[in-house]
C-alpha cells in the first residue's frame, strides 16, 4: 500500500528507532486505522501505530522510546501520531489491553504520554486491538492476527457501548459518534469491522433514511455542507445501543 514518500519513509524510520530503542523485547510494529484500509486522507488522517513487546519494559525505556518518536525528534508528516505500545501479557488482561506507552504527537495534535493504562479510558484500548487484529498492516515482525490476541467478546460490546457514551457525551462530535455507531452496529450485525467510511456506507444502504449518516461521511470526507441532524443521529446511537445490548 503506497501512502506517498513522505509517510512510507516516516513509518520506515519509526520502525528502525524503535528496533533501535527496544531490540530483541520487540515483537511487532504495526499500522493500525485509516492508513491501513487505504483510507487515509493526506492533512487530515492521524497514523496510528501499535508496538507490540515480548515483556513488559521499565520507564527508562519506554521514555527512551517515546524521546525517539516524539515530534520534535521524528516529525511526522501527517496531523499526527496515535502510537499505543503493549506487551504480550498487557494485551491479555482480563479488563481488555493494558498499555506501557500511550503517545499522540503531532503537529496538529495535542501532546499526551502516559505510561500507567489506568489513566485513560480502557475502551478506547480493546477497540484498536479487536479492530487492528481484523484490519491492521504489519510493519515488523507477524501478521496482526497473530501479534494481538483475539477479545472477550463481552469486552468489544461493553467498549463499544462506552464508546457510543463517550462520543455522545462530548457535544462537538455528534458526526463522529454517528460513525462509531456505524462501525460497531456493522460488527454486531456479524459483518465484521470496517473503516469509517465503509461502516458509513454499509449502514447508508440498511437505513430507510440515511441522511444524517450521509451528512456525517460528509464531515469526514466532504466539505461539510450537508445538513446534519442531532436528533436523527441520536436515534440512531439509541438504537445501535439496543442493538449491542441485546446481542449481550
């Protein structure tokens, strides 16, 4: 997959510092969201990435990894960078994926590290892992369906109902959740994960009025002109949410 020169060169330079960085505790790197379902969007699409380590790592190490990835020391051509790193008995933990590193760097991203998985929600976490398993790009090491292990599937319906909460909660991102819907109403319904804009499409064609999905694509890969109505997305998150709960 050719994402151009500028981030298939970056994401070769990631991953040589973080072979560098980490040597043999390393598993895998792998590329994980729109740039790895080609559907990135060059100025608007983050990168995000997951390194996978054979053992756990102390904190010397995992800021050794995070000074060497950081925008000021990697510049990353994209808004930015999403990169999530695990270790092998961390990705199984009974409550979903527990992280050594959460990174977002970036030049149009705000910066945030943290080395403790308790303080960030876990939901976001047993998503990027049951969805990259499904759609994520190796960058070293194996496949992902062999790098992230498969979930509980209590714990994707439970993150993706705390997603759909989370989305709806945070008013700027009515479009957003109407997204998240679809993507978790297209894998309750037994179709497995999408990116965002496939999700969107696959919804589009199952509801007798899409508007507010099509105004939400819109957002995302449009010019926004589209009419979008709250009310409308509202129904829609109400009703993906009875559709994961009764599938529980």
């Amino acid at each position: 997959m050719d994402l151009g020169a500028n981030v298939d060169g970056y994401l070769r330079e990631l991953v040589a510092r973080a072979r560098g960085t980490l040597g043999d505790e390393l598993r895998g790197v792998c590329l994980m969201g729109s740039a790895a379902v080609g559907a990135y969007r060059p100025g608007r699409s983050d990168l995000d990435v997951a390194i996978v380590l054979e053992r756990p790592v102390p904190v010397a190490r995992r800021e050794a990894v995070v000074a060497a990835l950081d925008h000021e020391a990697l510049p990353c051509p994209a808004r930015g960078l999403e990169l999530v790193t695990y270790d092998r008995a961390g990705l199984a933990g009974p409550d979903g994926p527990a992280y050594l590193i959460n990174l977002n760097t970036g030049a149009r991203m705000d910066r945030h590290v943290s080395f403790d998985p308790h303080e960030d929600p876990r939901f976001w976490f047993v998503l990027d892992v049951a969805i990259g398993r499904a759609l994520g790009r190796a960058l070293f090491g194996p496949p992902p369906a062999e790098l992230f292990p498969v979930l509980p599937d209590r714990l994707v319906r439970g993150a993706a109902l705390d997603s759909l909460d989370w989305w709806w909660a945070h008013g700027g991102h009515r479009a957003a959740a109407v997204l998240a819907a679809c993507i978790a109403w297209r894998w309750a319904a037994g179709d497995g994960w999408a990116s965002k804009s496939a999700a969107a499409r696959w919804a589009a064609a199952r509801l007798d009025d899409p508007a507010v999905v099509l105004a939400a694509l819109d957002r995302r890969e449009g010019d926004g002109t589209l009419p979008f109505d709250a009310a409308a997305a509202e129904r829609l998150v109400a009703m993906v949410r009875g559709e994961l709960e009764r599938a529980a």
